[in-house]
C-alpha cells in the first residue's frame, strides 16, 4: 500500500499516573478515550478533524503552561497527562453552562430528547436550573424548513463545525459553512435556503449533530428514544450492503441511521436513511389474489397456495418440467433465493431459473469467470480510500453508489489519481485528474489501445505476467491494430489523454478498476468486462491489497442470488452443472435428480413463453415488466401464459398481469441475510411484523413445494436455512449468524475459524491451473447508431434519489420531493436547435416506442447524446429498447437506445 497507510508505532503515555499504550501520531483525546478516560466533548467526532471550538476536553500536559484542548492534540512518546482534576471539572462546568446559556432550549419539547450529547452533559454536571451561573438567552434566529429531509435550528447550534466537517471531509461535498458573526453565526447550505443548495439528503450533517439543532424531518414527533426498539440490519438498496440501525415503534419504522461499521461506516445516501417509507405504506399487499372472472380478489393463503400448486403439477405434468420458468429476487434474503432455485431443481426439475442479475451483471459473472475464475468483486470497499489510482469505466458511482462515491471523493482529496471514462459529465468525471468522454460503447477500442500504449512503452508487468497468466501473446496480436489514432477516431477520445490515462494506471503502485452498468448492459457487456481483466492483468494490478476489479452490484443481494445458484446453468456456489461429483452432492442432500441440461434465462425465457414453449411463471419479488427491454415483447408473453404467480410486496406493473399474486415480507420484516457487491455475507434481521397476512417468501415456496407432494424442507427459520446453505456451499461454510451478528464476513470463508477473505487472488487464480487468462476481444460499433431519422443516442441510467423500478423510493415522501416526473436530461445547444425549453413536455420515439417525458436542460449530455432513467412507471423507458443479446451472457441491449426528441 501507499505511504499513506504506513501503522503508526505504540508509545508509551502517562494519564493520571497510569501507563497506557497509545499510536504515535494518533489525536490524544481519542486515544484517552479509547484507554477508558471519559472526557467530556462537544465538538470532537472521530471521523473528522478537530476542530476545538466547545473547549470541554482541556487536559494538562507536563511542561505546558495552560490547559489545551486534547482534541487538537497528538500523542508523543513521553507525555504526562492530567485528564482529571478539581479545576479541570470546573473549567469545563462554567463552559457547558456558558453553552447551555446561549441555547436558551427546552429539553421537554426538544425532539432529540434522550439523544442529545448536550442534555447528557448538562446531567452528568448537575447543570439544572438551580445551579446555573449564567442566565440562558434566546437568539429567535428563524429555523430553516426548506430542506424536504431536515430542519436546522440555529438557536440550538453550538457552533461546533461538525456538521461542517463532515459534508467536507466525509461525504467530499463542502456544501455546508458559517455565515455572519457574533450570536448571529449560523450554518448555510451553499448562497441561500437549504433547499436551493447543492446538498443531496445524503443526512450526513443530521447523523453528526451532537444537539437538536439538525433534526431528520420524517421523524420528528414519532417518537421518544426510550419508546423506541432499535435493530440492526442491512440496507435494502444497492449492493454496498451498508449497516443501518432501524429505530421502531408501534410496528412501525420511525427512523434509520448508519451504523458504525464496515462497509458504511455510519454513512448513507438519502436513500438508505430516508427512503424507508414504503414498508409501512397502506399500499403493501396484504392478502393473497386470485383472478376470477378476470379480476384479481382476495382469497385465504390456502386457497391461494392449492391453485398455485394444482396448476403448476399439471403443467408440469402436462409439457414437462421445462415449460416452467422460476425467476429468482436480487433484493430478496440468500435463504429465500436458496430455497427458491432448490423449489425449481427438485419440486419442478428445471434449471429455469434466474434473477436480475441478467439485465445488470450476468457480464460479470460471466467474464469475471472466464478470466479469473470467479464472478465478483476481488477486492474490498474500504481499500479504495487507500489506493494510488482509481479507474472507473461506465459508473455514475455518486448517485448509484453514493457512499462508495464518497469513498472516491475523500481518496481523491488525499492524493490518489482519479481517471473516469464515461460519456456523461458526472460528479466524478468533474473532479477526475483526467476525464476520458468516450463515444458511448466505445470502451473496448479506447481498453485496447490502452494496452497497446502500455505495451508499446514497455509498462506492462512482464513478472506478473509470465509468473500467474496465458494466452498473453495473443492478447499482444490482437491489441496491436488499436493504435491511438485510430482508438482516437472511434472513441472521439484525444490520444494524448487516453496515453496519459494508461501512463498514470499502469506506473501506479496499486490501481483500482471500477465499473458498473455503462460496461455491461450492452450486446457486447462480456467482451467488456473481459477488456477491463485483460487490463488488470496485463498491470499486475490484481491479486494485491489496493487493487483488483470492483464491479458494483446493483441490487442488495444480486451477488447472493448468484452465489446461491438462481442461475440456469450452475447450482449453489457456482457448481457447474457439467461437475459431475458436485452435482451429485447436491443430489444427496436434497434427495432428488437434478437436471444436467442448463435452463433458460430471464432473456430467453420471455421469447419462449412467446413461442408457447413457456406456459408458466414464478415470479419472486421481480418486476421485469419495466426492467426488461422492449415491453410490448414481455406484455405478449405474459398473456400467453397459463399460469402467472407474482409474489412481491406492491400490485407491481408484472402484477397486474397474474393469475395468481402472493403477498411477501419485505426486507424490515424477515431474517436472513445479504451478500454484498465484495463479497460481505451480512445479516438481515426482522424489525415489524408484517402487514396483513403477507408472509417471508422461503415460507411461501416451501408451502407450495409440500402441497405439489414434492417437500423441499420443513425449515423453521431463516437461520436453518442458512445451515443448511452452509454445508453445501464451501464459499460460506465458515460462516454463521453468530460469526456476522456485528459485522459480515467476505467469502471466501471455508471455515469457522476463518477470518474471511479481503481480497482474492492472492496466490492463485480460481482456475484449473491457477492462472488468469487473457481474452483477446475486439471492438465491434453499438447494433444501434443514430441516424437522420433517428439522430440521438438515448443513455438509460439511474438517478440518485430513486432506485430500480421505484416502488419502494415513490412511496417515501422525502425522496419524490427532489425528484417525481419523469425527465430526458438535453445539451443546451440541442435543446436551442430543437427549440425546446427546460421543464417542456417531449415524446421520446425510438424504433420500438415512445415515452412522454419532461426535458431537463443540462451539461452533463453532450451534443447528440440524452439521458433518461427507467424509475418511472408512467414513462417506461424499455418501451423504447431492443430484444438483442449478448451472445455469452444473454444480458440485452439496456444502455443505449437511437431516438428522436419531439415537442409535445
């Protein structure tokens, strides 16, 4: 690693006469208190630089005249410290008092009562009324409301700087300072209201306040803190698998924080700490349904489950076990996907099985195999703030990934090089130290001609290379034809940049690759994960701390579903259905013949259901009537269904269309757990009740498995699940709920006295000879190129404030107060030539369809290039996609779409 990550050594300090070990260098008031030494602070907050303002950590230090702050300390070898003594507690009284003086607050009405540093402080000196010194005074500064997730009360701020600090420093936004003087000093966001700033909701600032003056407005008045049941968990969102504290009371979620462990941190985006409205929403199914005489009615969980299970043994029994197609949830518990896919092998006896993983990472999965041996992210989060370079190709981490973007933002800030290849001006793109806008689809040309210049100038790792890789010869011939001249003309990169990109990427001493869905939801998204190996690989820079390939998952658990075999064409832990002995295990745990012959996947299967060689669906917790490409195609297919079983949580657009729908727990309401995008098993643990009669979904499928005669297990909890998952799949079988009651283990963790696995490969690659291979792949142009009918190129992507289909993030209130109405994001110029103005009404028309959109001006889209996102169900934007796979992973085109703009 980086000189920056050099351990400090332990010295030796003195505290009140006692010795303690203590990290040179190291701020002494964290270290007094990590040593048990409980000084009082205001200001101080570990995550951030000190800053000293409330002045309550004075200590005495040997041989300096006056007391100092120990916050703006560092430990030295040597030190004497008094931390504690008659005048250093009195000094502190008069200054909490002096504090409490200018609040001039109520406790009694105050809604952090119960949580507030301040109030704790003010009991543990005995600051009552009685024995005040100095008289409070209200400042009747005005609160400001504007903000749609938070409520700041300048009377109540004690100027401490952290809120300040950590928009600064841990989020790398900047957004918050000081304004005015004297009394009158108070926090601004940006030139004017709250709302009007650059801040985003992310609730950093709030989860900083020590006092009551940030307050989360979706929780005021919700409850008290000891009328609250708190309960820690697992995001629901995308795949970072942040840790959340889930306060409840009355069965009812009143607020979220992050919790202070890997691989948040405490921190969250504005989806995580408010987007949790949804699961108390009247809206949730609450009852089963059945369609008769056309209409979906409520019926009893008994009536619901016997017509599920009579309809699918007569299908089956009718076109054979393959006639029936079982897709799997990316945001449902490993032990409800593990349960499902065995659902599918032994109750239908069909490899038919899938997840979303097919319209967002089936590339990874695929490539990543091919050319490591694993389909996952090889190195850990955290490792990313320690780096020398960060490469990202095709991902809008701040507003996908957002905490792992902050992660990005504070590497960048302490020195490590930031390259962005994307056609978009994204957040990061800005700040990059170098920006590569590459013509969308590009990336191949612009990964090859960035290999070739490395091997060109004799950059390449030729130890690493010959030491743990093959087929580099090859590799050598094929990139070869990418000179930069010629990568210039087809990506409209200069070759000056693109030479500095692979000088700066392949001489850093550890180097990062990040991409997410600009790589892989093309025709062509395996040929490009496959480029971003060979470029790893042919730098050596994998296998190492600091390195690797990071593509970040979607979903919550998209990595688990995989993991866990809703995959058509591999069982739990990635088994080949060609392994013959492994297969065989399985086949003697779960007393069943499975299948040799690789189902159909998600793709696949919506052109067999058209063809009538599909006649039933089981949909888990899925809406793919939004997420996959051309809707009318998967509309015809699912009327030609016999049967249609939805189970989810919402009436979902796919819903709508079933025979039968079945009402789930959602994730606040099970146990379990996730697996996130590195590898983190984590625990999911149940916070409510669920509504109504809705029920966790491996309870559901089981039920159908006992009443179709074919029992997969009788399971009392998620917990025996996992057992049983354990000794199946060797990836996880050192892991057990008790080990990740706190913090998850990355797999890797084949025993349960394994520390779990930080980063892969460190030795050998997970192939037959232990060696990675390079994959030699060629560019080849987007199957769609604007033209005169159709002259813009469409880019489909997500927004920060609402995630996948929205039917969670639509139903919390907060979050459609940024954004709720669909919109196409338009070049000024383009919006000038087609004599549309910001906030107009445009019909998007492709080849295939059209959405009714509002246009956004904005300099983020380049001339001829718009972008839109899939969230809005009233503007479907895979009306507008094509039906074209990728020939390896079978993922379709979802990125790029020809389009034309038209006024409404």
């Amino acid at each position: 690693m980086n000189a920056r990550n050099k351990e400090p050594r332990l010295v030796r300090i003195y505290v009140d006469g006692r010795e303690i070990l203590a990290r040179e260098g190291e701020n002494l008031l964290k270290a007094l208190k990590e040593a048990g030494f409980d000084i009082p602070s205001l200001c101080y907050y570990d995550k951030v630089s000190p800053s000293g303002s409330c002045r309550l950590c004075l200590v005495k230090i040997d041989g300096r005249p006056d007391p100092i702050p120990a916050c703006t300390l560092t430990v030295e070898e040597g030190m004497r410290i008094t931390a504690f003594d008659d005048e250093l507690e009195e000094i502190r009284r008069i200054i909490l008092d002096l504090i409490l003086s200018e609040l001039g607050c109520n406790c009694l009405t105050c809604d952090k009562n119960g949580y507030c540093l301040l109030q704790d402080l003010a009991y543990r000196y005995g600051l009552d009324e009685e024995h005040r010194l100095f008289t409070p005074q209200f400042r009747g500064l005005p609160k400001d409301t504007s903000s749609p997730i938070l409520i700041y009360d300048p009377n109540k701020c004690i100027r401490c700087e952290r809120c300040i600090k950590a928009c600064e420093e841990i989020q790398g936004k900047g957004i918050l300072s000081f304004a005015y003087s004297g009394q009158n000093i108070i926090v601004v966001a940006g030139l004017s209201s709250w709302r009007e700033s650059l801040c985003d909701g992310c609730g950093e600032c709030i989860q900083a306040c020590p006092v009551g003056a940030l307050l989360e407005k979706p929780s005021i008045r919700k409850g008290r803190i000891w009328e609250v049941r708190k309960v820690p968990t697992t995001c629901p969102y995308c795949g970072i698998g942040c840790q959340i504290e889930v306060w409840v009371k009355d069965n009812k979620i009143i607020k979220v924080l992050g919790r202070d462990v890997p691989p948040n941190y405490g921190s969250l985006c504005i989806k995580g700490r408010f987007g949790y409205e949804h699961v108390n929403s009247p809206e949730r199914l609450t009852k089963p349904l059945l369609r008769k005489e056309g209409k979906l009615v409520p019926v009893d969980w008994d009536e619901a489950l016997n017509f599920v299970a009579r309809k699918l043994k007569e299908i089956v029994n009718k076109y054979g076990p393959d006639s029936v197609f079982i897709m799997g949830s990316s945001k449902a518990t490993n032990e409800a996907n593990y349960i499902l896919q065995k659902f599918a092998r032994v109750a239908i006896g069909t490899n038919n099985v899938d997840n979303s993983a097919r319209l967002c990472h089936a590339p990874t999965v695929a490539g990543l195999k091919r050319a490591l041996g694993a389909g996952a992210m090889t190195n850990s989060i955290e490792e990313l703030e320690k780096t020398d370079c960060i490469l990202i190709f095709g991902s809008n981490t701040t507003e996908n990934h957002p905490v792992i973007g902050a992660i990005i933002r504070r590497a960048k800030r302490k020195g490590t090089k930031l390259i962005v290849v994307d056609p978009l001006r994204t957040e990061l793109a800005e700040m990059a130290d170098i920006w590569l806008r590459i013509k969308p689809g590009t990336d191949i040309a612009l990964i090859n001609g960035m290999i070739n210049y490395i091997i060109t100038k004799g950059l390449e790792d030729i130890n690493f290379i010959k030491r743990r890789c093959k087929n580099f010869k090859e590799l050598k011939e094929c990139v070869a034809k990418y000179d930069l001249d010629k990568v210039e003309k087809i990506t409209g990169v200069t070759k000056e940049k693109i030479a500095k990109a692979a000088t700066i990427y392949a001489k850093a001493k550890n180097a990062c690759i990040i991409y997410c869905m600009g790589i892989t939801q093309h025709v062509f998204g395996t040929k490009n994960v496959l480029a971003i190996a060979n470029l790893a690989l042919v730098t050596g820079h994998i296998g190492r701390e600091g390195n690797g390939i990071y593509p970040l998952r979607g979903h919550n658990n998209v990595q688990g579903a995989c993991d866990l075999g809703v995959l058509p064409d591999s069982l739990p832990g990635y088994v080949s259905l060609g392994d013959e002995s492994s297969v065989k295990r399985f086949e003697e745990a779960w007393n069943t013949k499975i299948p040799r012959k690789p189902g159909l996947t998600l793709t696949e299967a919506i052109k067999a259901a058209i063809d009538g060689k599909v006649k039933a669906m089981y949909i888990m917790g899925s809406n793919i009537l939004l997420t996959h490409p051309n809707v009318k195609l998967v509309e015809k297919a699912l009327r030609k269904l016999e049967l249609l079983v939805v189970q989810d949580i919402f009436l979902t657009e796919t819903a709508r269309y079933a025979h039968v729908v079945l009402p789930a727990a959602c994730w606040a309401e099970v146990d379990g757990t996730y697996t996130s995008t590195e590898r983190r098993v984590l625990r999911v643990r149940k916070a409510i009740d669920p509504p109504g009669e809705a029920k966790p979904d491996w309870w559901i499928v089981c039920e159908i498995a006992k009443r179709m005669g074919r029992s997969i297990g009788e399971y009392s909890s998620a917990e025996e699940i996992w057992e049983e998952i354990r000794s199946l799949v060797p990836i996880y079988s050192g892991i057990t709920y008790k080990r990740i009651s706190n913090i998850g283990l990355q797999w890797p963790c084949p025993s349960e006295k394994h520390p779990g696995t930080k980063f892969l490969y460190a030795k050998r690659f997970n192939t037959p000879d232990g060696r990675a291979v390079f994959h030699p792949v060629e560019y080849e142009p987007l199957p769609e190129q604007a033209d005169d009918k159709y002259p813009y190129l469409l880019i489909i992507g997500r927004s920060l404030f609402h995630f996948h289909t929205a039917h969670m993030t639509r139903r919390s209130k907060p979050l459609g107060e940024y954004i709720d109405l669909p919109y196409v994001e338009i070049n000024p110029k383009d919006m000038e030539k087609l004599g549309i103005s910001d906030g107009d009404k445009v019909r998007i028309v492709s080849r295939r369809g059209s959405i009714k959109v509002y246009a956004c001006k904005s300099e983020r889209t380049p001339p001829g290039i718009l972008f839109t996102t899939f969230h809005f169900s009233e503007a479907p934007a895979n009306k507008m996609t094509e039906y074209v796979l990728d020939p390896i992973s079978k993922i379709p085109e979802l990125k790029v779409v020809a389009c034309r703009i038209e006024k409404e």
